[in-house]
C-alpha cells in the first residue's frame, strides 16, 4: 500500500489508546481500515436499535408486558431450519467460559477436557485497552500456534495440547462502545471493533485448523438486532473473501424481550446460527430492569430465583423446543460454583449444586452446558455424557406449552436484610475488581461477572422503588440500604485490612452502587457509568 493510500484508508480514525508492547501487531493499517468500514456502515444502524430499546422500556414502564409479536407470528410457525451445523460443534456437551486477557486461563481452560471454550470480551473481561488488544494478541498467536509460555515464578510452561476444546469468541454487546479508538469523531461499536480485529487477523487460519470463526453474541433484545449480525457477518465474510455462511455464532438468550423472539432471531441468522444459550444471570437482570416499575413483577431474595421454578424454568424449556424444531443447539447455562479448597463438606456441597443443576438441564433437553472452572467439567460430564448421542437435537419437546403467562410468572419467596446484604457484599465487591482490571471474579465460592453486579444492584433498586415489606416486617428505605451499605463496608475493610482497602477502588465502588441502586429510573447498565471511571483511570 502507498502512502497516500494508507493515509486515505486510515483518514477519520484515532487511536487513544495508549501503545504498549505488540500492540502494533493487533492495530495494524488493514485492521483499523476494516472496523471502521463496519463501522462507518452499521454503527447508525446500532445506535438506533438501541433508541428502539429504549422506547420500548417507556411502553413497559406504563403497563404493557413483553408478547410475543403479532408481525412474525408467520416466521414462527413457518416451516424452515438453520443451516446444518459444523462438524467440531456437534458435541458440546460441556463448554467453559472465561476472560480473554489471560493466556494460563486461556490455555487451562483449552485443554480441560471441556468439548468447546468460550473466551470472553465481555461480562468476563474488564474492557481496560491493555485487556481488550491484549486478548485479541493472544487469539492471534493460539491461532499461529505460539501462545505457549513459561510463568517466570514458578518456571512451570503452559501449552495447548493437541486434542483440545472447539474455540468460540464472545464480542462485547451492542450497547457497549470501545473509548480508544474513535471513528469520525465518535467512540466505535465495542461490538465491531472486538468482532472485526479478531476476524480480520485469524479469517484466512480456520481452515488449516479444520474449524472456523465461531462467536457468542451477547444482549440482543430483539430480532432486529440479530439481522444486524447477520448483515455485519455478510459483509465481513464479503470483504475478506470468505464464503458466506462460514461464520457460526450461537445467541445468548439473555434479555427478557429476547426470549419473545427466539424464532425470529434464529430466523434472521439462519445462515450463521447454530444455537441459543440460557444466559441465566443476565436473564435475571432483564427481568428486573424490564419489569422494574411494575409491582406484580416483585422478586424475592436472589437465592429464591432458581432455574427450576417459574419464569426461569419455562424460558429453559421454550429455549429447548424452539431451537430443536430448528435444528439448532439449546445450550444451558452457567454453573458458578469453583472448587472450595480446604474444606471437604464444602466443596462436595458445591459439586452437587452442579450435578443437581446439569440434571434438570438434561432432562429438559439441552444439548450441553457451562461451567466457569476446569476442575467442574468431569462433574458436568458426569451428567451429559450419560446422553445417548453428543446431543439431543432429536428431542423436539412438543410437550411444552409455554406462552407469555408463563414467560413472566415471578418467583416466589421472602425478602430478607440478609438478602440485601448479599446484594451489597457481592456488587460493591465486583465493581471493585471491575474496576481494577478484572471482570471473572471468585467470591464467596462462586465465580462471577458483571450480571452478578447488575442482579445485586437492580434488585435493591426495585425494592426501594416499590418500597418493599421484608419479612421481619420492615419497609426497604433509602435509609436502610444505607445502614446496611455502612454496616457491610465496615466489616469489610476490617477483613481486608487497610492496605488493600485503600490500594483498591472501594471508595469508587461504593459510590457506584449506591448512586445506581437509589436512582431515581433503572439504568440501563452499570458498566456504562463504570466504563468511563475505567477509561479515567488509563488517561
């Protein structure tokens, strides 16, 4: 490329990030070019689907509950099938997740035993710039075969053994944007640039390793939505010189709107879809952000919400009978729980939380599941490899009949203090480690990620909203969330002593979460205000 060409590919985009080692490899001119083609051709598109979201949050603030639409209702009883599945993604019985950022965690968790690995840009990861450009050099050198290493410390070397799990990417959602690197004038889409840098660089490398670029997409709200994708996967397959429909990606089902469109997102993908995925932790923020206002969608204690009762159990089961009339995976959600090392009887507690939970999925019918440790996929194997085949796509479920009362239908349980506190030990907790750069993190035996924080930080905000009876009697109050906010702190810095207390983010944290759950309207997302506290802390 000449001078005046590349100058002319490169006019209107500025990198802000800061430049650190390699990250030329990542930023080169052909990359820079190509996300802000995407952008430059569907960022409007975005930003107005987003508009769209919220206008429809005015229509459920004021009454009217999420249905089923009545303009697609051909699509959903059409007759018509995804395109056939690849043949790495046919068994995934059992799939691990974790952050891109680390290439041990990345390695571990590739050769765990685990049919596929989802390595994540998004709830998982903390979008720091040396985090995001970061992980997309480690997927550029698993993909040329260099991301083994030794760990100085200990001397001990990690490689990526031969047999190892299918890797699948997750880009940020649609809402998110990348501050560092600005296209005309304008933050670009998160979900672009974490999509376009990666294909850009490893689309012409599937191929050699008999696989292709397979993808997560997470938080869509609506079908719409997903023909974005799908019109962004065309053109990038077009401009690459890729043959259409080399793309896989598979839906994370994680918004309620969402669940009321599972044919017509299916339907709009078909070329490039192989499934949907129970993003459970989300589903139950949405839950509460999208029905917040309405007092007859009141929930209980988080420990209430479990995936085998109520609105949780039949999106599981809708899930399953949509996607295999399709001919496309129902894959379950996410086992949280992490070996508790030192204590025996608790560790043993959790292993069986995940088998009882990997038993309700399989008998529902899903196809395979998520675990978020290596030492949890025997224990999930346990249970999805009794299957007979690597799947259960034969199981079409036309027993279920789950309709919009089912969809909506609340848990039921108690409200309690500790409830709340659990909501401020663990939200105040992750934001604070969020902010410090990481976005997986074990906490009270479970390993969480940012829907941990929004489920903790909406379900104060909808109690205080609604002015909520706990059961000992009392009214949820601002001045009560304070009490206990304060109480919590306390005993918190006092555990962690004062070093780390103020070496960390706490004081930031706190006033996040505070500000967030005593809001006047629900916002959107917390990462939103926290993204620009993060973006404040590099500059």
């Amino acid at each position: 490329m000449s001078q005046s060409a590349a100058n002319t590919a490169l006019a209107g985009i500025k990198v802000r990030g800061k430049k650190a080692k390699d990250f030329e490899r990542v930023l080169t001119e052909g990359a820079l070019a190509f996300v802000a083609d995407l952008e430059r051709r569907f960022g409007a598109r975005r930003r107005e689907l987003l508009d769209a979201r919220a206008a429809r949050q005015k229509q459920f603030d004021a009454g009217v509950l999420p249905d089923f639409l009545p303009e697609t209702k051909a699509i959903r009883e059409g007759d018509w099938k995804v395109a056939p599945i690849p043949k790495d993604l046919l068994d995934r019985r059992v799939e691990i997740t974790g952050p891109v950022d680390s290439r041990k965690m990345i390695i571990n968790a590739l050769n765990s035993g685990a049919q596929s690995y989802m390595t994540d840009f998004e709830d998982a990861a903390a979008p720091t710039w040396a985090n995001m450009i970061g992980g997309q050099l480690n997927l550029i050198d698993y993909w040329d075969g260099k991301i083994g290493f030794t760990e100085e410390a200990s001397g001990k070397s990690y490689s990526v053994k031969d047999k190892h799990a299918v890797l699948n990417v997750r880009p940020r959602g649609w809402h998110l944007e990348e501050a560092h690197v600005e296209i005309d004038g304008k933050p670009m889409s998160g979900s672009l640039f974490d999509f376009g840098i990666y294909f850009f660089h490893n689309a012409k490398k599937f191929k050699a390793h008999s696989t292709g670029p397979y993808f997560y997409l997470p938080k869509m709200e609506s079908h719409k939505e997903a023909r974005l994708w799908n019109d962004v996967f065309v053109h990038a397959q077009k401009a690459l010189g890729i043959p259409n429909g080399t793309i896989k990606a598979t839906v994370l089902i994680e918004t309620l709107p969402a669940a009321f469109e599972m044919h017509e997102i299916l339907y709009e993908l078909k070329d490039h879809i192989v499934g949907l995925n129970c993003g459970r932790w989300d589903y139950i923020f949405s839950y509460i952000k999208r029905l917040g206002k309405n007092p007859n969608y009141l929930l209980p204690d988080r420990a209430s919400v479990v995936m085998g009762k109520s609105f949780l159990n039949a999106y599981s089961l809708l899930l399953v009978k949509t996607c295999h009339l399709r001919g496309a995976f129902a894959m379950g959600g996410m086992a949280a729980q992490i070996p508790v090392k030192g204590d025996e009887a608790a560790n043993e507690a959790a292993f069986n939380k995940v088998r009882a939970d990997k038993e309700r999925e399989s008998t529902n019918g899903h196809d395979g599941t998520w675990v978020a440790h290596p030492d949890l996929v025997p224990v999930a194997m346990e249970i999805f490899g009794k299957l007979t085949g690597p799947n259960q796509l034969s199981r079409q479920r036309q027993d279920v009949n789950v309709g919009q009362k089912e969809l909506l239908e609340p848990h039921q349980g108690q409200r309690t203090e500790e409830g709340m506190r659990e909501c401020v030990r663990v939200g105040v907790q992750y934001i604070e480690a969020w902010l410090g750069g990481r976005g997986a993190v074990p906490l009270y035996n479970l390993m969480e990620d940012a829907a941990t924080a929004e489920i903790s930080r909406t379900q104060i905000w909808q109690w205080l909203y609604h002015a909520a009876k706990l059961a000992d009697g009392r009214t949820v109050t601002p001045e009560l969330f304070h009490d206990v906010l304060d109480d919590e702190m306390k005993t918190l810095r006092a555990a962690l002593g004062e070093t780390r207390w103020t070496s960390g983010h706490f004081e930031e944290a706190i006033r996040l979460f505070a500000e967030m759950a005593t809001a006047k309207e629900c916002e959107e997302f917390l990462t939103l205000p926290a993204y620009k506290l993060l973006v404040s802390h590099e500059s």
